[in-house]
C-alpha cells in the first residue's frame, strides 16, 4: 500500500486520481506531478515501484504543503482574522457565510441545520 504524506492511496485507483486524496492536492496539481515525474496516465498505484513512490514523496515534500501543515496554516489564518476582530473574522466568529452571501434565506450549510421557534402558538381569537 502506498503512504504518501501520511495517507493511504487506493491501490486500485489510477496515480492521477490516487493523489487527489491528499488534501491540498487536486486534479491540476496531480496532473502536474505526474507530468514532471513522467509517470504515464494509465499507471494504476498499485503499479508503481519503490523508486517511483519514493520520487513522489520527495516531490510532494519539495514542492507542496499538504495534510496537517495546510490544515495548521489555513486555521492559523482564521485565527488571525478573529484576533484581529476584522470583518471576516466576525463573520468566522459568528458562523456566517464570509464572502459576502445573503443570509436571510439559504445559507443553511453554513449556519447549520434550521431550528424551530420554540412556543410560538397564535393566540386564538376572541369575538
């Protein structure tokens, strides 16, 4: 089994595809590492040699920022904007959409599933 940047690819999945489950690398940069590693779009993980596999991880290491160093990074970030009480970091702060979403309907994914409003009953009317 292939270990790549503390991650377990497939063995059965082509290499193009197999690298995209490091996170921090997508469908351009897989393609782009096997491009400059001229290993062949056919080649399945399972396929790969020790020296290739090794080329691979000595690329990745070079060249790119994956796993828990992009995790650490992208959180520093955040906290940095909340720290700074700007209004990106208030809207972290507060769970809402960032980039500028309307929020009084949809943004749902964001604020997290809707909640009913607890004891509001209409009040019967009198005649």
């Amino acid at each position: 089994m292939a270990r790549i940047a503390g991650v377990n690819i497939p063995q059965n999945k082509l290499v193009k595809v197999g690298l995209t489950y490091i996170y921090g690398i997508g469908v351009k940069f897989s393609d782009d590492i096997c491009n400059s590693l001229s290993i062949p779009n056919s080649k399945r993980v399972n396929e790969l040699t020790d020296e290739e596999i090794l080329k691979i991880r000595e690329y990745i290491d070079k060249n790119f920022t994956v796993e828990g160093d992009l995790r650490r990074d992208k959180s520093f970030s955040i906290k940095r904007l909340i720290d700074l009480a700007s209004y990106r970091g208030l809207r972290h702060k507060k769970k809402l959409p960032v980039r500028g979403q309307r929020t009084r309907c949809n943004a749902r994914t964001r604020k997290g599933k809707a909640i009913a409003i607890a004891g509001k009953k209409l009040t019967p009317l009198k005649k």
